[in-house]
C-alpha cells in the first residue's frame, strides 16, 4: 500500500511539472492517492490477537474483545480473491480474510479454544 501511494503521489509532481495536465487527471491520480492512504491506514490499524481468555480484534474504526465462550460459530466462504471467515460471536459478527499471515491457524485456534466442532 506504501508503494502504491507513493507512485501516486510521484504521479502528481510530475503532473504538477506540466501547466496542461487535464483537470480530470489531476483528480484521478488525487483519488488514487487517497484511496492507497486510507487502505494502507486500515490494514496498519488492522489486527487479531489471541490472549488466553479470548480474541481481541482490531480495525481502523472498532476494537472487538470476544471470550472464547462467546464465539458461536466460525463459518468459511471461499471465494476468487481468498477466504472470507465470519466469526458469529454473543457481540455481533467479525470478519477476515486470508490477507491476514497466519489465517489458517487462526481458524484452528478458535475452533479449538471456542470448543467448536468443524463442519464441512
């Protein structure tokens, strides 16, 4: 994400170098920029740690802590750009995906600690 929003803000001087660069342009490469920012400042803020009492997962906007006895079910959907986990908990659902490192012994680790039985 740091990659792509500093290509794009090189985009921008250099289109700042050129009087005749197209508004529409300009915009583009602005919106662009601002979407790499605000994606890489959400998956920096983005986590899921397992103490032995719970999970706490983390995102840019909510902090969720789940003891293991609230989680109800952890349903998998596979899917073309990876795998989607849906964690029903007492507290409402969470989610991830197989971006995050580790996302298959997290599965694990919930279905153990939450004593669930895996379903196929």
């Amino acid at each position: 994400m740091t990659a792509a929003a500093a290509f794009w803000a090189v985009v921008i001087g250099a289109l700042a170098h050129f009087p005749g660069a197209p508004f529409g342009t300009v915009l583009s490469a602005v919106a662009f920029l601002a979407f790499f920012v605000i994606a890489g400042a959400h998956y920096d803020r983005m986590a899921i740690v397992v103490t032995q009492d719970g999970v706490l997962f983390r995102s840019f906007f909510r902090r969720v802590p789940v003891r293991w006895d609230d989680i109800l079910r952890v349903e998998v959907h596979p899917g073309l750009a990876g795998t989607l986990y849906a964690v029903a908990t007492r507290r409402g659902l969470v989610q991830f995906t197989s971006l995050l490192a580790r996302h298959r012994e997290l599965f694990q680790v919930m279905l153990e600690r939450a004593r669930l039985a895996r379903s196929r």
